[in-house]
C-alpha cells in the first residue's frame, strides 16, 4: 500500500511529464514526412547542422578545459574572493544569455580588445570562432557547477592515501580524483553540449546570424518563422530535440551508474 | 508530513495555478468580451502602433487593441494558419495581394498610410566618409545589410544596389546579413560595422537618435514600401477594426507615425 504522499508526489510527476510530453510530441505530427525529408536535407539545413555541431563540440571541449581545474579548486582549495568567484560564475546562469552576447559585442567592438585582434587579423565578431566564444561563456556555469558538485563527493581521503603513498599532486589528480570523478565529467560534458548547441541569442548577436555562415539549428528556426516557411522550422526543431534526446539518454545510461558506483 | 499539511499545499498549488491562469489572460481575452480586437501588425511599425494603441484605447475606454508583431512571413503564417485576426498593417503594401489573392481581405478597407523608406545609416560624424550608395562597395568598408529574405529592408537593400549597379562590389564588402533589424543598429553603434542599410525610421528616432547619422538615398535610386492597414474577412468586429483604422489614418494618427519618422504617403 503506497502512502498519500506517494501517491500525490507520483501523480504530480506523471501528470507534468505527459503535459511535456505532448507538447514536445506535438513537434513530430506537424510536417508532412515529405516536407521533413526534403527540408532536412536542404542546404540550409545540412549548413546549420554542421555549423551547429563543429561549433558545439570545440566550445564543449574548452568549456571543459576550463571548468575541471575551476571546479576542482573552488571544491579543495581556500583562496581570497573565492565567493566573490562562486557568484560571478553563476551569475550568466541567472540572466538571459542576450545579456552575455551585448556584452560580447561591445567588448568585442572597436573601442576595446577588437582593434587590437583585427590589427593581428583576427576576426570574431560575425565568424564561427565569434559562435564558440558565445556558446563557451554561456555554457561554461553549468559546467563549473556540475563539476563543483561532483568534486564535493570524491573523498579527499583517497587523495591524501596516495599523496602519503608517496605519489605527486598531479600523478594524483590524475590517476585519483579524475577517474573518481569520471561519471560527473561525463554528465558535465553532455550538459555542456547540449547547452552549447541551443544556445540563441548570444549566438545570434555575437555571430550574426548570416544564412549558411553562421546560421545554426535554433537560429534556423527563429529564420524560418520569420519566412513563414514552417516546415524547415519544425524539422530544424526536429534535430535538435532529436539531438538532445540522444545527449540525455546517453546521460541516463551512463553517468549516472558511474557517479552511483562512486561510493 | 500529514494529511492536513498534504491538503494545505495542495490548496496553495491549486490558489497559485488559477491565479496564474487569470493572470495570463485566457479567461478575458475571448472574442465574446466587446471591445477587443487582434491586429496583426509589422514589426518595423512596433514603437508608432504601440503609440497609436495606447491612444486610442485611452479615448475609447473599455476597448482594448491586441497587437502581435511579425515580419511579413510570420504575419501571413499566422493569418493562413489561425485564420483569425481583425486587421493586418504590413511593413509593405504587397503583402496585401498576397492576402487579397487568398480571400483573407476586405478589398475596400485596405489604404495606404506612411512610407518605409530606406537610408543609409553610418556611425556618428561619418568617420569613413560615405556620402552615396557606391562608396559602400570602396574597399575596406564593413556593411551590414537585412537578410535579404527574412526582412523587408534586405530586400530592398538589393532592389537599391540593383539599381545603382553596386550590387557586386557591396556584397564582397557585406560582413554580415542580420535576420532581424535591430541587430543592424546594434553592430552600428558597437562599432563593428561601418554603414548599414536600414529603414529611416529605425534610424532617427528612439534609442538610435543622435548616435548614428543618416544619409539620404535619392528617390530615383531608392526603393521605397509603403505601410498599410487593411480589415480582414475574418473580422468579428467590424465597427471597432474600422474605427480603429479611421483612426491610425487620421490626421491625429498621422502626426502619432511622424513623431516615429514615418512619412505620409501624401506628402
């Protein structure tokens, strides 16, 4: 016999996630399969895919370059303004990432940091390399904030063992703490993709949208609206709930036994 | 936790989500409330319909005007697809052939309000000194143009370079094509681009006022759409749509678009 709470609590949960379900559900009914064959491997699509993924995957990649040691030394080690660096990690978490991409721009302009790169011909602003900056920085608290949590529950204990056992601090680090700390890694590192490909409006402004230059899926979506073409809008829509439905069931299957199994 | 705690959170769940719903406007934004109509409405001519609405609603109190913005495409997207709606103005009267092809207009309430008129739009003091068309395809300038499908000032941007015969120089100078029109003044004044093509609108009023100058293009080089209004056939209230487009084309509406740098098309 399951107790009120139970019931109440299971209901709930139910009752909301086949609300989302339909809603996301909704997506896959409205385009004819024709019309989703043919858009999806438009140009426009196949561009937008590409640009999407290429640009995703590098700023995952140094967003977690960067989030391992931050995560780790705001876990283990004491330092001045160590707060003060807490909050301004999640503060872009709390703001619309629009916030992010005009603050990306202005600092990018002419006035500051622009002048100088553009005089060593390097171009961000309105490129792909001006799309991974955006997404980094918007993706980069989520990162800090998984791993920040995941360090908190590998023992310390073990790491002092194998620093008495005469091994190094990197040698532990390595061969301690980052196997310990390998399922959260993984999770922090499909979050982060995840968030980088569905990065909007930072993306847009930083990178400026151009039709097969810088167009990924979710401003191919916002483009298509604005054309009244429906269908790439859907289908657009489409790969991207496919790609995150991927990245989350990969999430389930394997993180999470790893981050369980680490005691 | 007890029954009776169970029951005071639940109460509470329930108080907040029918408050919410309130809120939000489902119960009194129905058709059957009178005084309310759905104007489907350009995106360009947000800041002087929001001026007419609040204008207008103030001097006939108890109606209130639904405005939803879009550029043509998602306007006549939401007119094809929700086949409501009591009144289209378009940043361009030839979305109305469009919608009259299709049967969704009233044809005799369709009129001709203001003009869109592109311009050419540099930084402040014209530091690269650009004075026509042609200059923007000098080499070393950035421009920023409209997408040339998504907006109307993109495609009015080639009609122009078209006409001047700079299409070929100024696209190899295009360092990027916006989907949506603000950006264009946002990449002006942060300065990563030189000039860009917009609509004078944009341009001279609001927060673009003073931080960027304006230049003229000549009329017999420019392209120039006009805004319109028009009823549509799915109206469920004619008397007010039709008061309400008496009004934005009045001569009081009239000096409301002005004050938002818009030109009567009879000027």
């Amino acid at each position: 016999m399951r107790s009120k709470l139970e019931i109440i609590f299971i209901s709930i949960s139910f009752i909301f996630t086949t609300f989302l379900f339909i809603i996301i559900g909704s997506l896959f009914v409205i385009p004819s399969p024709q019309g989703f064959v043919e858009s999806l491997f438009s140009n426009e699509m196949m561009s937008a895919l590409k640009i999407t993924l290429s640009t995703s995957i590098l700023a995952a990649f140094f967003v977690m370059l960067v989030a391992v040691p931050t995560a780790y030394s705001l876990s283990r080690y004491q330092f001045p303004l160590k707060s003060l660096v807490k909050s301004i990690l999640d503060l872009p978490m709390a703001f619309p990432e629009i916030v992010l991409g005009i603050a990306l721009l202005m600092i990018l302009g002419d006035q500051f940091l622009g002048n100088f790169l553009e005089s060593i011909g390097i171009n961000i602003v309105f490129t792909t390399a001006g799309i991974i900056i955006a997404q980094f920085f918007v993706a980069l608290p989520y990162a800090v904030r998984i791993l920040y949590s995941t360090f908190n529950y590998v023992n310390p204990r073990f790491e002092f063992v194998s620093r008495s056992l005469g091994y190094g601090e990197f040698e532990t680090f390595k061969n301690i703490t980052l196997p310990l700390a390998k399922g959260g890694i993984f999770a922090s590192s499909v979050v982060t993709l995840a968030r980088c490909i569905g990065t909007f409006a930072a993306v847009l402004l930083v990178g400026g949208g151009t039709y097969l230059k810088t167009e990924t899926l979710p401003i191919a979506i916002y483009y298509n609206l604005s054309l009244g073409n429906i269908d790439n809008a859907i289908t657009a829509a489409i790969l991207l709930v496919l790609i995150s439905f991927v990245a989350i069931f990969v999430l389930e299957k394997y993180a999470y036994q790893n981050i369980e199994g680490m005691g | 936790m007890n029954s009776k705690q169970i029951a005071i959170i639940g109460i509470v769940a329930i108080i907040i989500i029918v408050a919410g719903i309130y809120a939000s406007g489902i119960f009194t934004g129905g058709n059957s409330a009178k005084g309310n109509i759905t104007v489907l409405a350009g995106a360009g001519t947000m800041k002087a319909m929001n001026d007419l609405k609040a204008t207008f609603e103030e001097k006939n109190p108890g109606t209130t005007v639904n405005i939803q913005y879009g550029n043509s495409g998602e306007l006549f997207a939401t007119l094809d697809t929700q086949k409501s709606a009591d009144m289209v103005v378009p940043g361009d009267l030839t979305f109305m052939d469009n919608a009259k092809n299709k049967g969704y207009m009233i044809n005799d309430t369709i009129k001709p309000i203001v003009k869109h008129i592109p311009v050419i739009a540099v930084q402040k003091g014209n530091p690269k000194n650009i004075t026509n068309i042609t200059d923007l395809g000098r080499s070393g300038i950035k421009v920023a143009l409209g997408d040339t499908n998504g907006t109307a000032v993109g495609k009015q941007s080639i009609k122009i370079l078209n006409k001047t015969g700079d299409l070929a120089a100024v696209k190899s100078n295009v360092v990027v094509y916006a989907p949506t029109v603000n950006q264009l003044m946002t990449y002006l004044t942060s300065g990563q681009v030189d000039v860009a093509i917009v609509t004078e609108d944009i341009a001279t009023t609001g927060e673009a006022q003073g931080k960027v100058d304006v230049i003229q293009i000549p009329e017999n080089q420019n392209s120039i759409a006009t805004i319109g209004a028009g009823l549509t056939v799915f109206t469920q209230n004619k008397g007010l749509t039709t008061k309400f487009e008496d009004f934005i084309t009045s001569s009081e509406g009239l000096t409301i678009w002005q004050k938002h740098g818009f030109k009567p098309v009879n000027q």
